[in-house]
C-alpha cells in the first residue's frame, strides 16, 4: 500500500541494538522480534542471555523484508525473499508480489462487495472506485451532519473501509481507492473537528498509534466524536515510537490515551506496560483487533467500538 522512505544504512560500523534498527527503519521493535522468533530474520549472531545486536547485513536484509511487506507480501513470504537476499520484483513482474487473485470469493471482481448495503454505503462505495475525490468528500460531509460521526463512521464509513481492505486482501488491487477514501474521510473529519471548534480540556487527550502502526483513519473518528461533544483531542497520528509516547505523557499528564493498533505486528505490549506513571492515573484505552489478549495491569482496557471508547473518555475527563 504505502511506503515510506528509510534513511541509508551506515555503511559499516558497530552492530546495532533493536530499538536503533527499529528506529532507523521505521517498524516497532515487537515487529523485529516478532520477525526474529516466527521467520528467523533476525540477528546473525544472538548469544543466549545477551541482547540483540544486528550488523550491516542483518539491517540490509530486514530493509529488504520491511520493503516487501510494505508493498504487500505476507511476512513469511518477504522472510523466504530476505533470507535469500532476493527481491521479488527483480525476478517477475510485480503483481506476482499481491495476494493471490480470486475471482470467486466476495470482493474479488471490480465492485467492492456491499450486500445490502443502503444507498451512502453504496454511493461512497462508488466514488471511492472512480477516486472521485470530491463526491467522497461530499458525501461523507453530508453523512455526518445528518447522522453525527459515530453513526456516520459506523454505518457508512466503516462498511465501505472494509470493503475495500477485503478487495486488496483478495485481488492484491485497489490500493489507489483505499489512499483515496483515507484521504477524503481525513480531510472530512478534520473539517468538522475544526467547525466544532472543540475547547482543551483541563487534562488533555492523547490519540495516537503503537509504533509501526500506519491505521490512523480510527483517531481522527474518535477526535471527531470528542469534538462533536465539544471536547478537543491531540492527534498524535500514525507510527508514534514509545520514547515520544512517554515524553508526551509526562509532560501533558492526560486523562485518557487511546492507542490504536490495526494490525498485530504494531501491537507491542511493551510499550503499553512501560507508559510512565502520572498523578492522577490516565485512562489508558486500547483500541484496534491488532492488540493481543493480555492482563494489560490496572487503568488500561480494551474497548470495541467508537461509541464505547468516545463515552468511556468522557467519563475519565469526569
Ligand atoms: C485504509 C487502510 C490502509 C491505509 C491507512 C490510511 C490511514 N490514514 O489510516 C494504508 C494505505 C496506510 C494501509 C496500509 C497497510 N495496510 Co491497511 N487497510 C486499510 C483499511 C482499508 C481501513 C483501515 C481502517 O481505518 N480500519 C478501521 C475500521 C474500518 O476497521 P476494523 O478495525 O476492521 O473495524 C472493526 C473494529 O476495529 C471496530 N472499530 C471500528 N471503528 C472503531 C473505532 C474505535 C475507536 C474502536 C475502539 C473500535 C472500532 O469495529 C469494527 C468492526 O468489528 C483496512 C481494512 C479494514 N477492515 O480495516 C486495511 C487493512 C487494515 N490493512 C491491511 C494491511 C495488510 C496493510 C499493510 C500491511 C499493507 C501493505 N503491505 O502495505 C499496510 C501497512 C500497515 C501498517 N503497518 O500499519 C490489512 C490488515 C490485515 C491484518 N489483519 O493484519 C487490512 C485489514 C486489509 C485486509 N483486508 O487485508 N492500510
């Protein structure tokens, strides 16, 4: 879907540790580890007891696996690829790269799969495949001051989201519909987030997404709801590493965090456990199907739905 750019490695040097790695590479350190135990791309040499610390060839061949998956391929598969040391797209064209085509399961064709959808699921639906920017937009714009956004995002938003993601997930196409609906629904909320024109609240709000994690779309609807209840949210958008998540914690002291995690290899547990401690004690929510089952310890729950999460953040701001 996206990628992004990655500063050039060193040339040779020291080896690494995996929080330097996974910074100079933009993934969260859980992925690295992840990626370690599950595909063996990991440090060439780890001695039991000792850290982890990756050399030139080990950061090279865990680009060439981030670059993959980025564009698609399943880890396992960029594994195979990095291990290696080939790329894919060197040797067939790059469709072979997608998911698999399929023109029987739902989805699979051209139109996006929507069964009985109503009318603004299937006009936006519509738009969003001509990357007709604008109707989007139009519409979206016209959902929400008819409907407000937790019944816009949940009726008409999130149907058309996710037909989109399973059209990717079974055809490897539409990635272009995908950054133009994200982009329109962005651009809507955060027009109504202003026209709200939402006050700070005496202890502030934190929106962000676990490191690694690209899925933003959901913060800008929570901050939409915040808004539309008159209360104003700080966006700390997609990829927020855990050293600045801890910065902004101790400095703004909140009364409630939403992490988001769409995807598992974002979720890192750590990070969540490692959030310093401030008086009084924020609301710590975890939003998204990427984050594991685990005891998370006290002031930090999972929550479902925006509805749920946008009342449990009016709760803790009292
Ligand atoms: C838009 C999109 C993108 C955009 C994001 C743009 C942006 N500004 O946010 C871009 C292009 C960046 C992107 C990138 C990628 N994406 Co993407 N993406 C999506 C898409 C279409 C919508 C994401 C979204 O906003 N979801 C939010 C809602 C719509 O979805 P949901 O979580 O399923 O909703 C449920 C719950 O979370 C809950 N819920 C809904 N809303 C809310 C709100 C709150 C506050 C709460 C608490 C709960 C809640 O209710 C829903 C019903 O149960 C999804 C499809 C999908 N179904 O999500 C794929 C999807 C998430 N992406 C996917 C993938 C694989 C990727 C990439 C790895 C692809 C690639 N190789 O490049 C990358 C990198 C991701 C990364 N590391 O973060 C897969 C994930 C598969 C998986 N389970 O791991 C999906 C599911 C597509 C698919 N069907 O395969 N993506």
């Amino acid at each position: 879907m996206t990628d992004r750019a990655v500063e050039p490695l060193p040339p040779s040097g020291p080896s690494l540790t995996v929080a330097a790695v996974a910074r100079q590479l933009g993934v969260a350190p859980a992925t690295l580890r992840t990626w370690d135990r599950r595909y063996g791309v990991g440090p060439s040499s780890h001695e039991p007891g000792a850290h982890r610390r990756y050399s030139t060839e080990d950061i090279s061949r865990l680009e060439r696996m981030r670059r993959l998956v980025m564009s698609g391929v399943s880890p396992a598969e960029a594994a195979k690829w990095a291990l290696a040391g080939q790329d894919p797209a060197a040797q067939a064209p790059a469709e072979s790269t997608s998911a698999p085509e399929s023109s029987t399961r739902s989805g699979g064709g051209n139109v996006l799969s929507l069964p009985g959808a109503r009318g603004e699921v299937r006009g936006l639906a519509r738009a969003a495949q001509a990357l007709d920017t604008q109707e989007c937009q139009r519409i979206l714009t016209e959902a929400i001051d008819e409907h407000g956004v937790v019944d816009a995002w949940d009726g008409i938003i999130v149907p058309v989201l996710s037909a989109v993601g399973e059209k990717w997930s079974n055809t490897g196409r539409g990635v272009e519909t995908e950054h133009a609906l994200s982009a329109a629904v962005q651009e809507v909320l955060g027009s109504w987030i202003q026209s709200c024109a939402p006050s700070q609240p005496s202890r502030s709000v934190i929106l962000a997404c676990a490191p690694g994690e690209q899925h933003a779309l959901p913060l800008w609807a929570v901050a939409g709801a915040l808004a539309e209840r008159g209360v104003a949210a700080r966006i700390l958008g997609p990829n927020l590493p855990e050293d600045a998540l801890g910065r902004v914690v101790t400095r703004l002291g909140p009364a409630a965090i939403l992490l988001w995690c769409q995807v598992s290899d974002s979720a890192d547990v750590q990070m969540v456990e490692h959030l310093p401690v401030t008086r009084p004690a924020p609301t710590v929510l975890l939003g998204g199907p990427g984050w594991p089952d685990h005891d998370y310890g006290r002031g930090v729950s999972r929550t479902l739905d925006l509805k749920d999460c946008v009342e449990r953040i009016g709760r803790a701001l009292g």
